[in-house]
C-alpha cells in the first residue's frame, strides 16, 4: 500500500505561506489614514486665529514691559491674573485658566455652533465676563472663523487668575485685537459683574478701576440699582444691537456672570451645552438667558472649561501649548481599510497556489510506480 509523504518542497511551502501571513497581519495592524473631522477647515482656521490672538497679546504685553508671572503663568501669555486684586470678585481655579491656554479649544465652539446650523451672517448675543480670557478668546476664534454677527455685553471684573489687572481687563484684551484687525467687534456694552452684577463687595478703588477700563475702552456701561434692572437693562441693549427684522441664533454663555445665569446655584444646575427648554423651568432668579429662552433663542452655557476639554479630546499638558490644528478633534486614526483589503486578497490569493500546486503534487507523485511494489 503506498502513502503519499510530504516532500520537502511542501514543507518550504507552508513556512513560506505562514511568513506572508505574519506580515500581512503586521502590515494591516500598523497601518492608519487620517480622518477629517466635520467641519475640519473651519476648526484649523479658528484654533490658528486663537493662536494668533494669544501671540499678539503676548508681544504686546513683552513690548510694553508687563510683569508675567513664571510660576502661574510659565508660557508668559499674560492670559493668567493675579490672585488677588481690587476688581477681583471671587475665588476662580488657576487650573481653569490654564488648561484653557489652548487654541484648539476654538474647535468646541466651532463643533456647537455647527449643531445649531449656524451660518455667516447669523446674529448671536453673548454674555461672559473677564474670569477666563482665553476661554473668551476661544469663542472670538470661532465667531470670526464662521463670520458669525455677535452683540456682546461683558461683565469687566474677574475671579483670581482670570483678566483681573486693573490695568489689564478683558476690555483691554480685546482692545489689542482690534488694533491689530485680529477681530472686527467687541463688547458693545459692559457692566461691573460681581455680586447682583453691581461689584457688591468690591472697594470703592475697585469699583473705580472698573470704570476706569470702560472708559479708555470706550465702552458704554450699564448699570442699574439692583440685579433685575440690570437684566433689564441688558435685554433691551440686545434689543438695540440686533437689526431691525433679524432674530438671535443663539445666546452663548461663558462662566457665571450673575446677570446671565440669575444666581450662581442656577450656574451649577443649568446643564452644559445647548439648551432648548429652559423656558419650561421655574427659576427663583432668572438672568438674560432665561429671557433669551423665551423668545426662543437656544442657550449655549459653559461654565467648567476642563470637562468641555475632556470630551472634544482638545485637553492640554502642562509642559507645552498644544499645536494648533492637531489633534482627535480635528482628525482621527482610523486602521486602512485598503490596506487590510489587498492584505486579504494577498493572503487569499497564496493559500490558493498552495493548494492548486499541493494538489498537481499529488496527482504527479500517484503517477510514479514504486519499483518495491513490482517485486
């Protein structure tokens, strides 16, 4: 009885086949093509805008002989204040106003603003305050990327290490941007922000230096006796900034400035985000973006920079300011999927000559009369 034995040349065959099979799957593992994210060309103009934001005002800053601050503010940015000061109205987080130190931060503006289908020409209103300009710089990125239309009311005091130099508020921020045609708008309105939006609790010098800021800023105050006039007061400056037959896209909202949120447990229990329904909720205290709400504006609220950070994947390391443009929210890693196709057609395409050539194999060596089986 004869058996068919496996010739070397099979044997060579298979470690050949397996070898391809190892590096075929190498190359299909490691092998990656970059995914644009949507809206990729607006993101990258909008992080290189904030980007460019923050190095005028640093050569500005470096050109008129301002103090930086090595340990708060080891990039000299002039983006971090002091802890304390006589505009500043309460306690903020220098770890907020670090990581916000980031250009690609314009990319989460860019992202909630394309939720809402805004497009050039869109009016917006907007409320922040001087506690965490870079975040405020982030947003300008974003309007000026879109060419969106923004009226813009700003509360000019500051918590601990947010724009709350006297001689350095957000007002003069901006200031900057403009007279090098980085921006072309800023606050149209401001007022003293702070506790009932009237500085309760600041001194008199405070009280001062803010309007100070208002008025080499040429920017016109509002001021009421009480945290309701003041909302007051704010509506119909909206009211006024907006043409006649034009409506409010949406009303952003950067941080916890009391004449937007009403009270500052309405700034923790509003969600982040956009908000469509606040109108239906009963508020002890409202702000201008419960009145927004009910004029059907959507409301755009963010208050803790870092969570934000965390889930558009723009997070910043304390060692550098992250390169505009780069990274998961602007494009993703994704396994090549034309690789792994021709990788599979490869492989396939082998183990088929394998078995035609081990099949020829066999019929040739039946063929062969063994000369101990004529005996």
């Amino acid at each position: 009885m004869s058996m068919y034995r496996p010739s070397l040349k099979s044997i060579w065959s298979l470690i050949a086949l397996f070898a391809l099979s190892i590096a075929l799957f190498v190359w299909a593992q490691y092998s990656y093509v970059e995914i644009k994210t949507d809206h990729y060309e607006q993101k990258v103009q909008a992080a290189h805008l904030m980007q460019a934001f923050m190095d005028t005002i640093k050569v500005e800053l470096q050109e008129s002989g301002y103090e930086f601050d090595a340990i708060d503010d080891p990039f000299h940015t002039g983006l971090i204040g002091t802890r304390l000061s006589a505009i500043t109205t309460d306690r903020g987080l220098l770890s907020d106003k670090q990581a916000a130190l980031n250009p690609n931060l314009a990319a989460i503006f860019i992202e909630e603003f394309t939720k809402e289908k805004l497009q050039a020409g869109d009016h917006i209103a907007v409320g922040i305050t001087g506690s965490n300009p870079a975040v405020n710089l982030a947003l300008y990125a974003a309007i000026s990327a879109m060419e969106l239309q923004p009226s813009i009311i700003t509360a000019v005091s500051s918590a601990s290490y947010g724009a709350n130099r006297e001689d350095f508020t957000w007002l003069d921020i901006e200031a900057i941007l403009k007279k090098h045609k980085l921006i072309d708008f800023s606050t149209s309105y401001a007022s003293f922000g702070g506790k009932e939006d009237l500085a309760i609790g600041l001194s008199d010098n405070g009280i001062q230096r803010l309007s100070e800021a208002m008025v080499r800023n040429s920017t016109p105050m509002l001021v009421g006796a009480t945290l309701e006039e003041n909302v007051s007061l704010r509506e119909g400056a909206y009211r006024e900034l907006i043409p006649k037959g034009k409506r409010y896209r949406l009303f952003v909202n950067i941080g916890g400035g009391l004449a937007n949120v009403g009270s500052e447990p309405n700034a923790k229990l509003i969600p982040e985000g956009i908000n469509k329904k606040l109108a239906e909720k009963p508020f002890e205290k409202e702000g201008i973006m419960m009145v927004m709400a009910r004029q059907n504006v959507p409301v755009l609220h963010i208050r803790r920079i870092q969570r934000w950070a965390k889930k558009y994947d723009v997070a910043s390391t304390q060692e550098m300011i992250p390169i505009p443009g780069q990274g998961p929210a602007f494009t993703k890693r994704k396994h090549n999927v034309t690789v792994a196709t021709i990788a599979l057609a490869v492989l396939l395409a082998a183990i088929i000559i394998v078995i035609i050539f081990d099949r020829h194999d066999r019929r040739f060596m039946a063929n062969i009369v063994d000369p101990d089986e004529e005996l």
